[in-house]
C-alpha cells in the first residue's frame, strides 16, 4: 500500500495531485485517513489472534 504512492504520484499525477476536500489531494488522502485505518485493523487483528492464543494455552489462569 506504501508503494503505491509514489508509483501513483508518478503515473497518474492529475489523479493523484487533484484537490478532494479543502486542499486535501488524494495523495493525502490515502497516505494520512486510509493508512490511518489500516493501522488500527492491523491492531485489532494483532489483539485478536493474541486473545485467541492466550485462551489455548490458558496462560492467564495459570
């Protein structure tokens, strides 16, 4: 996903560089909200699984 910022400021710059909200660009866009959501369904999927293993080996109870 990280890479595709560049690549797109390079080979789409009137799509990339076009102004979306109050001068936001969809540069901006992608790499400041949509990196943004990424980071916390990673969080949430990195809590998730930890949860699941905690319950398998019971670590908490012991």
């Amino acid at each position: 996903m990280i890479f595709s910022i560049p690549v797109m400021n390079w080979l789409a710059p009137a799509f990339a560089f076009k102004k979306i909200w109050g001068g936001m660009t969809v540069t901006w866009f992608v790499t400041t909200i949509v990196m943004m959501a990424m980071a916390f369904i990673i969080a949430y999927v990195h809590t998730a699984m930890y949860e699941k293993r905690l319950k398998k080996y019971d670590i908490v109870n012991k």
